[in-house]
C-alpha cells in the first residue's frame, strides 16, 4: 500500500509504507540534492581543496576545511607544527560550539519548550523569542560566541581561507587570544544553565525518548590516545550496543578496512555500513551521542561530571536517538573548556605555524570529528599536486541507515493505521531533526523541515493526507 | 539602521536554498541579536529556518541562496518570481553558479560515476527513485528568472545582508557594491 509523502522543503522527503492492515512496514528518508564534490574537484591544484571543499557545507566548514587540510598534510607527507595543529583544533571546537548551539537552541528548542504538538506557526525561534526570551538570546549569543572566535582567528566567520596544507596561514596574537579568551565564561555560563534547563524538561519527553530511534547500533568516533574525547586527531574507536570495544587506535587512514557504502535507489545520500557485519545489519551512528558513547572520560572537568551523569541514562550505551540533544549540550560545554585550556598555554603564541613542502605523496587522507561524527576526506593527485580523484565520507551519511530506522520506529509509534496528526508528523520529522537536521553536508533540508505526508492504498487513492498550515 | 515607524506595514520576507552549501542562511543567521531586532518589522513567512510549507502568494522581498541545478529547482523558482516582489539572488552561488557550477565541464553521468559506482561498494547504481532530474548544466537564478538585487559574497557578511534588508525596509533602492564584493 504504499508510498504517501511528498517534500521536505524541496530538499528531502519521506516515503513511509503500509501493509494490507495499515501499519507502517518501511520507512524511507529521500536526500534529494547532489552535489558532486568528489569530481568538479579533479584538475584542480591540491593547495585549493581546503577552501573548496569548505564549500561542501555553510553550517559546518570548518570541519571540511580541517579534515581538507590533514588530507593535503598527508599529501605533503608532514607533521605540522604543534601550535598549527593546536590553532586548528582551536577553531575546530569553536565550530563544534557554534553548530551544536544552531542544533539546539535554533532548530530544536521550539519542540523542546513548546511540545512537539504545539502550533506549527510559532514553532520556531522567533516563538521562542515570544515565549522564553532568554533562552532565544542564550542561543543567538552562544553561537555568535563560537562565529566570533572563527572570525577572529580566520578572519571571517563562514569559509574562513585559513587552514593551508602543512598548518595554517598565520599565526595568533596576544590580543586575539585576549579577546576569545574574555568570551569564553560568559560561553560556559550559557552552556550550563541550557544544560541544568534541559535535565529538567527532559522528563517531559518519555515517550519521545523511547521511540526516537531506540535500537542498538554500533557507534563510531575518534578517541585520544587514552580514550577521552577527542575532534581533531586521534584514532577511532567502535564500540557495540552493550558499549564493548570492537575496534580501538585504529588509523583513521584506513577507513576502508572498517566500513563500506551502499547506494539505494530512493537517495543521492549513500549509505555506510560497517564491513565486516554487512549490508544493512552494520549500521553504525556517528555524532555527539556517539562519541559520549565510546569514549572513557571527555577530558575536562564539568564535562566529565555531566558525562558521568548522561552515561547513568542506560546501561551499556544510551541508545535513543533523543538523547543527542543531551550530548550535544555537554559537548558544547567540553569544548568551552578545552578551548580555554588551549588559548592558555603560552605556545599558543608560537610563530611557527606552517609546514612547507611540494606533494611528496599521490595519496592523502585526512578525518576529523565534525560536529555531526566522523569526517573522511581522501585525495589523490598526480605528480603535480593536481586532483585526480577524491572520496568523501560526510558525518550525517554515517548515520543514514539509522535515520531510516528511526524514522520507521516513530512512524509505527506515533502514525495510526490511516491517519497521520500533525504532531505525529513533526514527531517523524523530529527524528530527523535530533541527528542534527543539518543535512547540508550531504543535501539540504536545515532545521524545522515542513512535510507533507499522503497515505495512499493500493489503487493509488489517498486515504489521508496532511500538511503544514 | 533607521527603523521605519511602528506603523509602517509589516513586510513580508521569505529566504529559499537551492543548490548552495547554506553558509548565505548562516550568515543571515549571523546577523545574531539584530534577527530580534528585525523581528517586529518583518514577517519571515517561507523559510528553512520556519515551519510553514507552501510559498505565500504574495512576498515582498525573497533571498535566493544556490544556484538552479535541478528540474525542480526551475519549477520552484519561478513559482517564487511569479509570487515576489523583489528578488534578491544571495551569494555567489546564485548570482554566478559558482561551485555548483564547477560540475558543468564534466558533465552529469562522470560525476554520478564517481559518486555512485567508483566511490560505493555494494549496489552500485545511480539513484533515481522519487529524486529531481541533474541539469545538464547548472545555472545562476538570473537566467532562469529576473533578478532585482545582486548581493554577491561567498558568503554574503552578516553586515551586508542586513544593510540590504534595512534599506529595503526603509523603502530605499540598495547598492550591495558597497558593502560587499565576488568572492568576498
């Protein structure tokens, strides 16, 4: 019986399947833009990719632009600086700040303050603004706050020319560090009171929580050397369901040994899996939740008091999908800290922050944690520096089969046999939404994405439909 | 900026993402506490950032964010002209193609080969299923329809939108080559 649905703001739809009885069988999230970075790139001098690529995604550049610049590292076969390495990661958690507080305060708050059955009129942050006004400005300053540190160390806030193969392009003053520094308690403060507010209306969202796709899967991230939370560097680390290591320190470069892409007909976006279970049984997520997943400590110390706290949600791993939005608030506070710790060791100043060489490699790989999960760049060149091929493996594609899955599960929670209500509806959008709607990586569809949904039986006749206004 | 009287009607802004990465969205977003600023003046009636689906019959000022690279991105832009008053093509991406743009020399089949059956595994084939048509070549929106503002920048500054928006507001003719540049 099949196929209701139609668009999600142009950009992405989804299609969810019924059988003789009326209960939703499949579930199926179409990602309708492509873009094809991983050819317009070929012919092009290596030393462009880092700001090309960047161009991947307006909501998270920083980590295209970071994970471009290890791959041109690796292609140049250096070891940047330390202080190189340490501005970008810098940078890097300034981003993670900014994108979780789009994640959160922008797009997610309205269902979170409002109920996910509230009026879809004023169902976003200009409601939000109406009903809690503090909570608007928390979000507008928290993210301006991380915009600000990029602007200043990149000199501009979205598609900073920057991060350069061998390190980056110049080196931090005493005043900058300054003026991030002073940015950074008021940053924190922000990220905790959003963290105490959250705790407390989280007990409202039981149902949500249970069926927001709630299943066990394998979770995947990068980890530092002894297993605390790491955005920039490091090895990954896939635990399963129960939170048991099966791959540890594993070089990142060798990413094709762990995991696989599929391509289904019904989606520009691919779908990764994890090899050695197989097609679609090794379906893994990325992303905040992830990552506090499978690390052992985060590494600064609120963060890991409020990390102690969110691993105590479940046993082994905490499986909803829900509880992303959990993550991502503690990550926000994680990457306050850390960003202090860096801007206050003195080396932060040091000059030297660029390896120079010619490509001494015709292949590079370079994966960071971008705010969504794990990032793959991997380029080829010619012995000119030009690109001859490029593989990219976007954060939000990992978590493509369990955004399928999860969606299945709220569908067949919250959507009766022939009708859909419109809070059912924003609950199945939601889904979506708590991986972090930012599909633009990989497609579009930003943030409170209006759908339309049409049950239609087996002659092709619409049983129900309903859409927003 | 001057702020028009409380009386002055309340003008109706809409923002649209074609084929573009989204950071022109996010530099209107940088626009940071002046979004609330703007909030009593405006009405922000179509927009990825809000939950309402169909595009109003009648907007006074729409940004185009991307350029035009699907049949259906030809469709829903110029239901958007027929619908708007004054037509602003956001970014780079719109007013020139820009990166999009950069998939034209290869053509359509070379870069869903790479994507789809060099780059994947397993069940390698071009995806199809309820998905737009690619253009053979991806164009900017003023050649699909009449543009009235270019405002350039990759992206747009924050500062630049909300001059344009700010002049528009205030019922003046904008000039973005003030403010902002190709490339910016």
């Amino acid at each position: 019986m099949i196929d209701p649905v139609t668009r999600i703001e142009g950009h992405a739809k989804i299609t969810l399947k019924l059988n003789d009885s009326g209960n939703v069988v499949d579930a199926m999230f179409h990602v309708t833009q492509f873009r094809g970075f991983e050819k317009l790139c070929e012919g092009r001098p290596m030393t462009e990719m880092p700001s090309l690529m960047a161009r991947t995604c307006g909501i998270c550049p920083v980590s295209h632009l970071t994970a471009s610049a290890k791959a041109c590292d690796a292609l140049l076969a250096v070891k940047i600086p330390q202080t190189a390495a340490d501005l970008r990661r810098l940078m890097n958690l300034a981003q993670t700040v900014q994108s979780h507080a789009l994640s959160f305060f922008h797009l997610s708050s309205p269902d979170l303050l409002m109920g996910f059955d509230a009026d879809p009129v004023q169902r976003n942050l200009f409601g939000v603004f109406k009903q809690e006004p503090q909570l608007a400005r928390d979000g507008i300053r928290l993210r301006q706050i991380g915009q600000t540190i990029i602007q200043i160390l990149g000199g501009k806030k979205i598609h900073p020319a920057w991060a350069v193969p061998g390190g980056v392009n110049r080196p931090l003053s005493a005043e900058d560090r300054d003026k991030m520094l002073a940015m950074l308690p008021e940053a924190l403060e922000i990220g905790q009171r959003t963290l105490q507010w959250y705790k407390r209306i989280a007990a409202h969202f039981t149902a949500e929580a249970r069926t927001f796709a709630n299943f066990p899967t394998l979770f995947m991230g990068l980890v530092t050397e002894t297993g605390g939370l790491e955005h920039y560097d490091g090895n990954l680390r896939v635990v399963d369901s129960k939170g048991e290591i099966l791959v540890d320190q594993f070089p990142p470069e060798r990413y094709l040994e762990l995991i696989s892409e599929a391509v289904e007909p019904f989606s520009f976006m691919k779908f990764p899996y994890y090899k050695s279970l197989g097609y679609p049984q090794g379906i893994y997520r990325v992303g905040p939740l992830a990552r506090l997943n499978l690390i052992d400590h985060c590494g600064t110390p609120i963060a890991d008091q409020e990390w102690a706290e969110f691993r105590e949600i479940q046993r082994g791993t905490v499986l909803s999908s829900f509880h992303y939005h959990h993550a991502r608030l503690i990550e926000i506070i994680f990457g306050i800290e850390m960003m202090e710790r860096i801007l206050r060791d003195p080396n932060i100043l040091d000059t030297k922050v660029r390896a120079r060489a010619r490509p001494n490699r015709n292949e590079g790989v370079g994966v960071a944690e971008a705010p969504r999960g794990t990032l793959i760049h991997h380029y080829r060149i010619d012995d000119n520096g030009l690109m001859v091929w490029a593989n990219l493996i976007i954060a939000t594609g990992h978590n493509n089969l369990a955004m399928n899955r999860g969606i299945l599960q709220a569908a067949q929670h919250f959507v009766e046999a022939d009708r859909i209500s419109e809070g059912a509806l924003n609950r199945v959008e939601a889904v979506i939404r708590c991986y972090d709607p930012c599909l633009s990586c990989a497609t579009h569809a930003l943030g409170q994405m209006p759908l339309k949904i049409e049950l239609v039986n087996p002659t092709g006749e619409v049983v129900h439909a309903i859409q927003r206004n | 900026m001057t702020a028009p009287a409380k009386s002055a009607a309340i003008v109706k802004i809409a923002t649209v993402w074609l084929d573009g990465c989204s950071g022109c969205h996010m530099s209107f977003l940088d626009m940071d506490q002046r979004l609330l600023d703007l909030a009593p003046l405006i009405d922000l009636v179509y927009s990825p950032l809000v939950d309402i689906k169909n595009f109003p019959d009648s907007v006074d000022v729409t940004l185009v964010e991307g350029s035009v690279s699907t049949n259906e991105e030809i469709e829903k832009i110029r239901k958007i002209r027929k619908h708007t008053k004054i037509l602003i093509a956001l970014g780079d991406c719109a007013v020139t193609g820009n990166v999009p743009a950069m998939r034209n020399p290869f053509g359509v089949a070379a870069v869903f080969d790479r994507a789809y059956r060099e780059n994947a595994q397993l069940q390698q084939q071009n995806p199809a299923t309820k998905l737009p048509i690619l253009l053979d070549r991806v164009r900017p929106v003023h050649e699909v329809v009449k543009v009235d503002v270019f405002l350039p920048g990759c992206p747009p500054p924050a500062d630049a939108i909300h001059y344009v928006v700010a002049e528009l507001l205030a019922g003046r003719t904008p000039n973005p080559g003030s403010v902002t540049r190709f490339g910016l």
